[in-house]
C-alpha cells in the first residue's frame, strides 16, 4: 500500500489580514514581566475594555500558567531564544533580545514564520499610528491600511447630522486615495449591534438628534440608527472605491454588544449588499458555523479566522475543518489579532500553519483532495486570498 502523500505548508508566505498597530516607544515602555499574559484574550481585553478592573490584572497572570497559549508560547519562543523553558528564563532572553534591537527581534519573528505583510486596523489604539511608522517597528515588513468608520464618526458628529454623513463619505474618499488603504472597518457590534437596520435619512436625522440631546450616549434607540445609516454609506463608499468592508463579527472583549455580535444577525444586510466583498473579521467566532454558513451561500462574504487563531487553541483544528469544509477556500483569510506584543504574530502564525496543514492532511488522507490541491488551497488561505482581495502586490 502506497504512502499518502504529505501536505508541506512550512514553506508559504503568511500575510496577516487583521492585527492592531503599536507605537515603538510603546512596546518598549511596557514591563517586560507578564508579556505572555498580556497576549491571552484575558490580557488583552483588560487594556482594551472600559468594563474590566484593572485590580484584577495579578489574577489574570495567575490563570496565564494555566492557558495553553502561554504554555505553548513560552515552549516555541524557549527555542527560538535558546534559553530554559521557564517563565523567569523566557521573560529575560525576550527582554534583552527586544531591547537591544527591537525592530530586528521582532523581523526575526515574522521572518520565522515568513510574515510578508501585515493589514493594520488604524481605530485601535488612538490616536492612529500611521502605518509607515509601524512597518518601522516591524523591521520593515510591509504594512497596509484598513481605515475604520468609528473614529470618523468621532470626528464629525459635533457638526449637523448632514455634515457627518458628507465628513464620513469625504474621510472614505480620503483613505481611497492612500495608495496603503486596502479596505474599509467597521465595528458596530461594539457599538449598537450587528442587526443592521435600514433607516430612511429622515429616521437618521431624528436619531442624530436624540443622541445629540442624549449627550452621546451609545443606546441602540438614539445611536443605532445613526449607525446603521452610515454603515450602509461605508459599504456604499467601498463598492464606489473598490475597498472590500471588514465587519468585527462574533465575540471581542467585554465592551461588546454580546447579544447582537452574531453572524446571523449580519445576514440581512449582508444579503442586501451581496455585490460588495465583505470580510467577516473573526470568523464570527464562537459562533463559527454560522459565518461559514453565510460565506458558502453568499458569494462575496469572506471568513477571517483571527480570535479564533490564537484564542480559540483548543478548537483550531476543529474549526478549521468547518470552515474550509464549509466555505470556498477562495474566501478564507488569515489573521492574528494582534494588539501590541509582537510575539502574537509568529504564535499565531504557526499555530494556524500547522493547523491548516493538519486538517488538510486529513482531507487528503480521507481521498477528498490532492495532495498538491490541499497545498494550492493551504497557501491561498495564509496568504493569497488577501492579495487577491486587498489588491497586494505578488
């Protein structure tokens, strides 16, 4: 009986298609001890969210002994450093390593993992960092812009309800015009919810004015048709300037509408803007079936799997199989979620590598595909589909 063929992925380039900028300066100013629980999804939501107490922080470096992604990062990155595979061996050689050349530690990373390029979400942090600066600090990997709505909103809703909308639609024009924007953001369901209405501009207006009146105060009566409203102008502007939307789908950290984050909550406006390519930032994750039900019946709605890579470490392969299963491998990104250590995108990198190269073994092993198939749709999802979709060069 004749080997199966083995699916090979250690050689594909990776482009991450969803991480969060820092400042050098930044990174450098944070205390090297407790880098690796910064990096769960408990970490991180404590620097992010304005609803966790930041007293409880000593409890979440407590339960970091405890979370796979930790236990598996501090094995990899002992290796990679050459040091003892402990807390206090890996926390020093990152430290000294980092500090005594930070860009070239964190090149170092990605080329590990054969990083070439990197989709930055300039909403988070603020105020922006200009990708030009972050390429910088990443050693000069290349760096793109995803613009995002919120900020502009900020920005012009002191003015009249019609002066937010043509400062939103001019902002969208603005980004169109920088060669390193790629595509448009949007994170209602932090705001008001993924259940997107379809109000008249009269309906709009009226919320505009209440929310005015409400002193800003984000409710779903005042704030959602606003939203709603302008959303559906972004993906307007997107169709318009040829940028694919991006939309937070699924769980993030507490400040979200956990109630109205669902992907089948997205689906009615999703079906209403069936020709514009829309990226589901998250795989809708925990509620990853239901996104990849959406992106195998919808013809320009796309997964990204970030959250769910590294956060999910338990169910990536699991989840991997449904999506790739599921949706045409075409419309499956890669992503890291990444917020601020740059250790987050070389464990994210290399879990899915191996992930996806896993579950298409077994895809190959169960007679479904090639070999050479499961390696064509394998190096698409790490990185060709995002340039394809974003427009990148080869």
């Amino acid at each position: 009986m004749s080997a199966v063929p083995r699916v090979d992925l250690r050689d594909a380039e990776v482009i991450d298609a969803h991480v969060h900028p820092y400042r050098l300066d930044d990174l450098l100013a944070k205390d090297a001890h407790g880098f690796d629980a910064r990096m769960t999804f408990m970490g991180e939501s404590l620097s992010s969210s304005s609803r966790l107490d930041p007293a409880l922080w000593p409890r979440v470096e407590e339960l970091a002994d405890s979370t796979l992604l930790v236990l598996a990062l501090r094995h990899w990155l002992a290796k990679h450093l050459g040091c003892a595979p402990t807390r206090e061996a890996v926390t020093a050689a990152r430290d000294a390593a980092l500090r005594a050349d930070p860009a070239g530690y964190t090149r170092g990373l990605l080329d590990a993992e054969r990083i070439v390029g990197i989709l930055a979400d300039d909403g988070y942090p603020q105020p922006s960092v200009a990708p030009e600066h972050f390429q910088e600090a990443l050693g000069g990997v290349p760096v793109y812009r995803v613009a995002r709505l919120e900020p502009w909103i900020v920005a012009h809703r002191e003015a009249t309800f019609d002066e937010l909308v043509s400062g939103v639609e001019q902002r969208a024009s603005d980004a169109a015009a920088d060669a390193r924007c790629v595509a448009y953001k949007s994170i209602v369901a932090y705001r008001t919810g993924l259940d997107v209405g379809n109000p008249t501009p009269s309906e709009a207006t009226a919320g505009f004015a209440a929310w005015r009146e409400a002193g800003w105060d984000e409710t779903r009566e005042h704030a959602k048709p606003v939203r709603d409203f302008l959303l559906r102008r972004l993906l307007a502007a997107g169709k318009r300037h040829d940028r694919p939307v991006h939309i937070h789908c699924g769980a993030g950290d507490p400040d979200i509408d956990l109630a109205h984050a669902r992907p089948q909550d997205l689906f009615p406006l999703l079906v209403d803007h069936q020709s514009q390519p829309v990226v589901l930032i998250h795989a809708g994750y925990p509620w990853i079936p239901e996104a990849a039900y959406i992106a195998s019946v919808l013809p320009n709605v796309y997964v990204e799997i970030s959250e769910l890579v590294p956060w999910g470490w338990g169910m990536v392969d699991h989840a991997l199989e449904t999506i790739v299963g599921t949706v045409p491998c075409d419309k499956v990104l890669y992503g890291s979620d990444e917020a601020g250590e740059p250790e987050a995108f070389w464990v994210s990198a290399r879990l899915a590598r191996r992930a996806l190269q896993g579950v298409l073994q077994r895809f190959v092993e169960r007679d479904y595909v090639a070999a050479d198939e499961a390696v064509g749709l394998g190096r698409k999802i790490l990185a060709g589909n995002a340039r394809t979709l974003h427009g990148l060069p080869t």
